[in-house]
C-alpha cells in the first residue's frame, strides 16, 4: 500500500514542477521558440501565464491566443535484468487559451485557461518494476483571472488568482501472491484541487531593454476521498487490502519566482531574451496519507526534494513585416535527488534548444509555430524499492498558435 499511494502524490507533485520535473511548460509558441524565456518580454496575451504586467503593454481592445503543444515523449528503461523496455507514452497536447481585454491605456484584464501538468504512460503489466508503476493518468486544467495596471510609462504591474482542478488513475501491482495469479493489483482513482495567486512586474527602461519578474506562489493541493480498489488480494490479508476504501492526503506544490531581461537591437528587429526561474522545492519534504479504513496505518513517505535553478537565452528576429524567426536554448536543473528517482518519473538535470516562427498576416491575424527537444541519459535509483536503471528520454514539442486582435488599437501617444 505505501508504494502505490507515494507514486500517485509524487506523480501529481512533479507535473507541476518548473525548475525540474515533468511541468508543461508549453504555453505560447512564442515563448517555446526563445527556449520558454518570456518574463521580460511578455508581449502577447500568454503574458496572462508569464507575466500578468505585460498585458498593460498589448496594442488592441481585444488580444485573444489559441494554441494546443504536441508533445512526443520517448523514454527507455535498461536494467541488470532486462537490456531495454520502452515507456508506453502518448502524444500529450496540452492547450493554451489566453484573452486579455484592454479597458484603458492603463488598464486590463485578462483571463487564461491550460493544462500546466498531466500524463498518460504505461508499461507491460508484468514488467519489472510492476510494483512500482503499470499505468498513470493525469490531467488537469487551471483558470487564471487577471488584471494589469500601467503605472506610467516605465513600470507595469499585474496580479491574478489560479484555480486548477485535476483527476488521475494509477494502476499498480501489489507484491502478494494467490493461488491464481503471481500479484495482487491496485487501482487509484481521484480528483484534486488547487488555489493560488501569480503576480507580475515589467518595467521598461528606454535604451536599456526591458526587466520582467513574476511570482507563482505555493498550492496547496487537497486530495479527498480518492478511490483505492485492490483485487487478486490473499484472504488473510483482506484487512490491510481491502476490496474498496478511500485515501485523503494534503500537500504543498513550490512557489516559482521568475526574472527576465529583453533588449532590442539592430534597428529592433533583434531581441534578445535571458530568463532565470527559482522553484522553491523544499516544500515537497515529505508524503502523508490518512485511510478511512482504520486497518489501513498512516503512510509516512520522505522525498527531500530541492530548490533548483533554470537558465535560458532566447532570440528574436525580424526577418520582414510578416515573418519572425526564433531560436532559444536552456538549462533545467531537477529537483529529485538520486535514491529518489523512480521509472514513472526519470528525472534528470536537462539542456535542451528550441526554434520558432511567426507569420503575421495582417493586424489582425498571425501564426506562431515552435518545436523544442531535449535527450538526456542518465543512471539512477529508488533506494526505496531497491530499483535502479539507466533511463534515455527524448522529449520533443510542437507548438502551434494562432494570436487575434482586434478592436481600437491602442498607440503608444494615447498613454503619453
């Protein structure tokens, strides 16, 4: 039982990660070509997730940014007893939904809705580490209610309120043996919910580019009354096992502080972006989880993670009036610690690159196209289960956006 409820936590935990973890982080195509570095900048509606202080900066009334990520994840698992077995993931496509309604020169509100984390991978069912993970399911959404208020003509701030609702399933095998079949199963079911606020600050500063910083505060993530079903479960152990029972469990998800710089150049068709994030990890010290079945004892689980560190560069390039080209490249530092890396999520320190494009067709239309990749290779364990491997794992990401404005259009004399 301790297993299949610590990798249920540590899952939903890691998909929210920045600094680190399985976090989707694709929410512009804009920002996804410059290598996600988008806090100094902020100059489409995906500020609303970026940088709520940019949306004060946007031209017209009405600032609408649809886009959907395709991401193609590839990982492989090599232990001392099997050469290779390959993660059975889907292609995942989060969507990213952004509006930002522009009441004054000075004033806006915008509201943005997105899958910031979720997961669908699978191994065999008999496979080595069974007891550790078969099947995983996440998805989630968070709305964004925001608002930005131009102070003058150098700083802007921006503040918002995030809900996220998410529902999960986890198949796993439970190292106990029948007469019919070598191991019991567990399958976990539930939904979560989480509050939070993200705040923004971009200032302008003539010849000398542009300083952004936003804030993502801590979520409190409740889990009440998910579903626990165990079958192929001995007789003499139905108390600790029961057929159905229900699990509660309340956890804190890190706060994420972002700074970013971006400066023009070469007559403004250069930009250059630099983003650094802090994901305060510490947070995720320990799991605990209380059964509504009185045989069923209190799990106490360590996971000890860290607070860690992302580094990007991004660029921008005007090559005419309809067509920008993009280009970034980044360092993610993990916050899972060796003895705490487990194959549903192999976890490691990352660089990865990006590329991008933009076509704009008129005012009022323009496409964004991105893709991101990054390969790693790493040897790690789960001291816990005795587990370790050597994981490979390719992740590449298509993004695809299209921005809409219309509306009056708000010059830059109007908040002189």
């Amino acid at each position: 039982m301790k297993i299949n409820t610590a990798v249920l936590i540590l899952t939903l935990l890691s998909f929210n990660a920045i600094g680190g973890g399985f976090q989707i982080n694709t929410q512009g195509a804009k920002a996804l070509g410059m290598g996600g570095c988008f806090t100094g900048l902020a100059n489409d509606a995906s500020s609303v997730y970026f940088n709520p202080a940019g949306m004060s900066d946007l031209k017209f009334r009405h600032e609408i940014y649809a886009g959907v990520s395709i991401i193609i994840p590839q990982v492989a698992v090599q232990t001392a007893a099997v050469n290779s077995i390959n993660q059975n993931s889907p292609i995942a496509t989060p969507i990213e939904l952004y509006y930002v309604f522009k009441c004054t020169d000075k004033l806006s509100f915008g509201l943005g809705i997105n899958n910031q984390f979720g997961a669908k991978s699978s191994y065999p069912d008999d496979w080595e580490g069974k007891y550790i993970i078969q099947e995983l399911s996440l998805k989630s959404y968070l709305f964004q209610p925001t608002a930005s208020y131009k102070i003058n003509d150098y700083l802007n701030i921006g503040a918002g309120f995030v809900y996220g609702i998410g529902t999960f399933e986890l198949k796993q095998a439970v190292p106990l043996e029948t007469n019919s079949t070598p191991y019991g199963e567990a399958q976990l079911t539930g939904k979560g919910n989480a509050m939070g606020y993200n705040l923004g600050l971009l200032s302008h500063l003539k010849d000398y580019g542009s300083i952004g910083i936003s804030y993502r505060s801590k979520f409190q993530l409740k889990l009440n009354n998910g579903d626990a079903t165990f079958t192929n479960i001995p007789d003499g152990v139905r108390n600790l096992f029961p057929p159905t029972t229900t699990f509660a469990s309340s956890v804190t998800l890190p706060a994420v502080l972002c700074i970013g710089i971006s400066k023009e150049f070469m007559d403004k068709k250069l930009t250059v972006t630099i983003d650094f994030w802090r994901t305060f990890w510490h947070t995720y010290d320990t799991l605990k989880f209380t059964f509504s079945d009185t045989a069923t004892p209190s799990i106490i689980s360590p996971r000890l993670y860290q607070d860690v560190n992302f580094f990007g560069l991004g660029a921008a390039y005007k090559i005419n009036k309809k067509i920008t080209a993009r280009a970034g490249a980044f360092y993610d530092f993990s916050p899972i610690k060796d003895g705490y890396v487990s194959p549903e999520l192999p976890d490691g320190d990352t660089f990865g690159w990006s590329v991008g494009s933009s076509f704009k067709f008129n005012e009022t239309f323009a496409f964004d196209l991105s893709f991101l990749n990054y390969n790693i290779t790493m040897t790690r364990s789960f001291t816990e289960k005795g587990f370790t491997a050597k994981y490979h794992k390719i992740i590449s990401v298509i993004d695809v956006g299209i921005n809409v404005s219309f509306g009056k259009k708000f010059l830059k004399k109007d908040a002189e």
